[in-house]
C-alpha cells in the first residue's frame, strides 16, 4: 500500500517538483497551498508524514504544527519542515517545543535529501515525546 | 507634527544642524556684542576718570593763576582744559545723523581715549545711545560739558582781570584786583562741586549698566547651553533609537531578502538536479512543464534582484529618469496584455475600456514598471471578480485608478503599505504573499521622482482596495518645471 504524504507548500513550482518527485519514489500526494486547508486535510486524510511550509498564507505553518500538536492523532506525526527560513529566523521562535521530525532549508538540500529524509522517518519507529 | 514625521532622517538631520549652527551663530554674534559693550563700557569709565582728572586739573591751575597771576598757571589750565573740550568734540559729532568718523576719531584721542578704544566708544554710542543707561550717563556727558563752558567764560573773566593788571606793582592795585576775583573763584568752586557730582553720575550709571548686561549676557548663555544640551540630547536619543529599528529592519530585511532568493533558487537547483538524475522522462513534451518552471524561477529571481538593485539607486540618488511624452492609454493597454494570461488563471476580468488618449509627461519604463506592480499586487490579492482601470484628468494632472475585487488592507497594515522595508517586516508568514513587499514603494517613489504620487485611495477588508496614479499632463507648466528641475540634477 503507498503511503500519503501531505505536502503544504504555497509555491505552485515547488509543489509541482517535490509532487513529481515524491510519486516518482512510490507516495501518494496530496498538495493544499495554504495553512488552513493544509490542517483541514491533515486532520481529515490523516497522511503518513506532513512535508510543511512556514510562510504560508491563510495560516502560518507555526500556527498550523501547533494547532495540530493539540489533535490526538495529530501530535505523533511526521512532520518535516520545509523552508527557507534559517532555524534563527524570529518567524521560528519555539519550533522545537512543537517537535517536527526533521528540518529542511530547501534550497540548501537538494530533492534526494527529502526522499532520504521521508524513508528515515517512515521506516523507524518515530516517535514524538508526548 | 505630521510634516515632521513625514521627513527624511537626512530633512531631519539638515534641520537640527542648521538649528545648532543658527545658535552657535547667535551665540557667537552674542559673545562678541557683549565683548564689545563691556570694552566700551570699560573705555568711557577709564574716559570720565581722563576727564575727571583733567578738569580738576584745568580747575586747580585756574585758581592757582588767580591768585599767583602766572600767566604759566594759565597756560596750564588751558591745556588741561582740551580734555574736556576733545570729548565734547567728539560727543557733538556724533550726535549728527551722518557723523564723520575723523572729527569723532580725534576729538576722542584729544579726550586721552587709546586710539584702540576708539572704535568700541564710537559703537556704544551710536547703537545704545537710547538704552536707558547709556542714555542717563550722555545727559551727565551733556551737562558737564555746559558747566566746562560755564568754566571757560569764568576763566576768560578771570585772565581779563589779571592781564589788565600787568606791569602795575602798586598793592592797592592788586589788592582792587583780588577782590574783583573773588566771586569769580566762589563761582569755580561752585561748578567743580557740580561737576563732580556729575562726574561721580556717570561712572556709577554705566557700571550699573555694565553689572546688568553682565547678568543679561550670563543668562542668554545659560539659556543657549541649556538648549543646545537638549538638542544634543534629543539627537543622541534619536539616533540610539534609529540604530536600533534599523538593526532591527536590516536584520529582517536581510532574512526575508534571502528568503525570497533561496526560493526560485530551491526550483532551479531542485529541478535540474532531477532532470539530471533522470526524474523526468527525456522526451521534450515530459520536459516541457520543468523547463518553464525553471525559466519562470530564473526570471523571478532576477525581477527580485532587478528591485533590489532599483532600491540601491534610488537611495544613493543615482536614479536617471528618460522623461518623454507618454501615451498612458497605450501604456495600459500594453500592460493589461501582459498580464492577462496570469488574471485568467485565477478568472479574473481585467476591464479597460477607454478609448481616449491621454498624455502625459514620464519616463515610458517607469510608468510601465508601476502599472505592472499596481496591477500584479491586485492579481495577487484578488481571488474573484474584476480588476477595473480608468483614467481621470483633474487639471494639470491625470489620475488612473485601479480598483480590485480582492482581499483589501487591514487598517493597521495601510499605514505600514509604502514603508521601504517596514512592510517587508510586516510579512509575519500569516499574511505571507511572497515577494520583498518593496513594489509599492518603489512605485510611490518613482512617481514622486515624475511629479505625480501613488496611493491608497480606498480599501475594505473583504472588498477590495483602490488605488490611484498621478501623473503630470504633458506640455502643463507643471511638467515643464519638472522638466527644468531634472535636466539641472543631472547636469
């Protein structure tokens, strides 16, 4: 069975690379551009893993990991963070308490490096402290 | 207070260090008047004591004389008696409306004035002779002088009486001649009591003045200190204020500057790389979308530079505007071509119907350049309805309005709309739109630079926003002064 990944990304280039690159190694995606309808989706479809923007519109993805940090399923999943932001950017302040699996620059990791990531993740027992 | 708050930092600036050096300037002119008035002051007192000194001198030899009947006594009283009459001289002079400097100059040096006081004694004179000390101490002046005449004509009695005496040796002569002088030596003894009183008169009435423009020239000098440390102390508040936001602004311009580059970078690097590592199928149809996206990347990233570098130009004043007849109808139309595609994507109608032809006098590119930022920002915002542009001539100036059907602005962000990089600072990633946030103004300023202006001229949350261009009608006095004006700039 593939697995669905929810992909949150407002830049309609990028959405497009890391879709076609996701599909190419097996996973179903699933794409929203904004924040809002990024947690409605993963609250809804409940994906293996979430690839999440920050700069987001409609909601920020700090606000969105938070929201979802709340939801009983919500607060045991994958989520890779993918941004350009560096990790001391103020729009990053407290991103650690939320605990993503991982976090990306993108551009300074090329599209393998995600797909590594995602196998990492998906295939240990990971396991967010409660 | 509002033009206050609308200035430049460099306005600013230019206005508090012509304040400092208008102070420093009066506080200079100050120190030097006041300098002036004390040496005059100094000079006129050491004058009277000159004075003084020599008409008692005049005095005791006039007495001597009337009773030694020495015609040397005489001479004496007569020599001292120039003192007096030098400053009187020079007194009368001066009381003319034109007087000359030459016949004041020696009348003064006559009186025993240092010929380097001379200049201070003339000013004082003629610029404070109203001012009420200077004013009393000239009345004493005019006074004594009219007792030193009284003085010459008791004196002239006197060498009358004693020259008709000359040659006889008998004692009842002398004796008839002595008592004749009598009354004429009580009448001496009289003026000198007088005289003294006017002399003491004139000494205390200007040191009086000299001890109060002492304490008037102490205050103005606290007062100018007490105002120049407040301004330096207002400044160095403000600049520690200014460093700080500006830290702030770099460091978050900086963060978001580099944000937008890393990302149509992220889809260059990303999608060659796959290319490369043969993600997408080698048949040109399969290539066809990433290849655009990684054009469509390079020439986002290079708009992002080319604002950048705009920015630059336009804050060290390097900006070279190409000012020419513009037909704004054409303009638009140009405009609403190019950017129909990106509006249909998102069903949005862009309507423009004008048929008129407008004029106006501004740089082609520059006018194209804020058309396509006005109209990408109400593509970018607006997600249903319509896009409306119209044209509006209000005298010497002609107004496009475009108004959108799309999100509007929080009131609390209009403010912040034409900042430099205060609205890249609002770019919080709730209200996260991409881009530097550096179009509007960049278009305000490239406007203003045409004699026209962009603005907010309404907007609703939910509704829309409006925004108007204003740009000067060709061939108007208005354009031809701009017109004037830039052709001297970059001479």
């Amino acid at each position: 069975m593939t697995k669905i990944l929810l992909l949150i990304e407002d830049d309609k280039v990028l959405s497009r690379m890391y879709e076609k690159l996701l599909s190419n190694h097996g996973y179903t995606i699933e794409v929203t551009d904004n924040g809002e309808d990024g947690l409605e989706a993963a609250l809804r479809d409940r994906p293996a893993l979430i690839l999440l923007d920050i700069g987001l519109p409609k909601m920020d993805g700090m606000t969105l990991m938070h929201k979802l940090r709340q939801d009983q399923w919500g607060k045991t999943v994958p989520i890779i963070i993918l941004t350009n932001y560096d990790t001391d950017d103020e729009r990053l302040k407290g991103v650690v308490e939320d605990q993503p699996a991982f976090y990306l620059i993108k551009s300074n990791n090329p599209p393998e490096t995600v797909v590594e990531k995602i196998k990492e993740i998906l295939g240990s027992t990971f396991q967010p402290k409660s | 207070m509002k033009w206050l708050r609308d200035l430049s930092v460099r306005s600013k600036f230019s206005i508090i260090i012509s304040l400092i050096l208008l102070i420093l300037l009066f506080g200079l002119i100050n120190f030097w008047i006041g300098l002036k008035i004390m040496s005059a002051i100094r000079a006129y007192v050491g004058g009277e004591g000159l004075w003084s000194k020599a008409q008692k001198e005049a005095t005791n030899n006039l007495l001597k004389y009337s009773i030694s009947f020495n015609e040397s006594d005489y001479k004496n009283y007569l020599t001292f008696l120039q003192v007096p009459l030098g400053d009187k001289q020079a007194r009368l002079e001066l009381n003319k409306e034109n007087p000359n400097i030459e016949i004041v100059r020696t009348g003064f040096i006559k009186g025993g004035n240092h010929s380097e006081d001379v200049d201070d004694l003339i000013f004082l004179y003629r610029w404070f002779r109203n001012v009420s000390y200077m004013d009393i101490a000239i009345k004493d002046w005019t006074q004594g002088d009219v007792e030193i005449e009284e003085l010459v004509g008791v004196g002239e009695k006197i060498h009358a009486i004693v020259r008709s005496s000359v040659g006889g040796n008998e004692p009842i002569l002398q004796a008839t001649k002595s008592s004749e002088l009598v009354p004429l030596i009580d009448e001496i003894y009289r003026i000198d009591k007088r005289l003294t009183v006017l002399e003491n008169h004139f000494s205390a009435t200007l040191s009086e003045g000299a001890r109060r423009i002492r304490d008037i020239l102490f205050a103005i000098t606290v007062a100018m200190t007490i105002i120049l440390g407040s301004i330096v102390l207002v400044i160095a508040i403000y600049i520690g204020k200014i460093s700080v936001r500006v830290d702030k602004i770099k460091s978050e311009f900086v963060s978001r500057v580099s944000h937008e580059l890393r990302t149509p970078l992220t889809a260059i690097i990303g999608i060659t790389s796959m290319i490369l590592k043969g993600e997408y199928s080698f048949r040109q149809e399969r290539l066809n979308q990433p290849l655009q996206d990684i054009k469509s990347s390079s020439l986002h990233l290079l708009d992002l530079v080319n604002d950048l570098l705009e920015i630059s130009r336009m804050q060290s004043g390097k900006l070279k505007l190409n000012l020419g007849e513009v037909n704004m109808r054409q303009a638009i139309e140009r405009n609403v071509q190019i950017m129909q595609s990106l509006a249909q994507k998102k069903d949005i109608k862009i309507v423009f119907s004008s048929k008129e032809d407008f004029f106006v006098l501004a740089d082609l590119e520059k006018v194209e350049q804020i058309l396509y930022n006005l109209l990408g920002n109400a593509i970018k915002f607006t997600s249903k309805g319509k896009i409306e542009i119209t044209m509006l001539q209000k005298g010497d100036k002609l107004l496009t309005i475009v108004r959108d059907t799309g999100e509007g602005i929080a009131k609390n962000e209009r403010k912040r709309l034409f900042g430099r990089f205060e609205q890249t600072a609002i770019g919080n990633s709730s209200s996260h739109h991409g881009g530097l946030g550096l179009g509007l103004y960049l278009s305000r300023a490239l406007a203003r630079k045409m004699g026209g202006d962009v603005w907010l001229e309404s907007s609703e949350v939910g509704l829309g926003s409006t925004f108007a261009f204003e740009l000067l009608m060709a061939k108007t006095t208005e354009a031809k002064k701009l017109q004037k004006k830039l052709a001297k700039e970059f001479v």
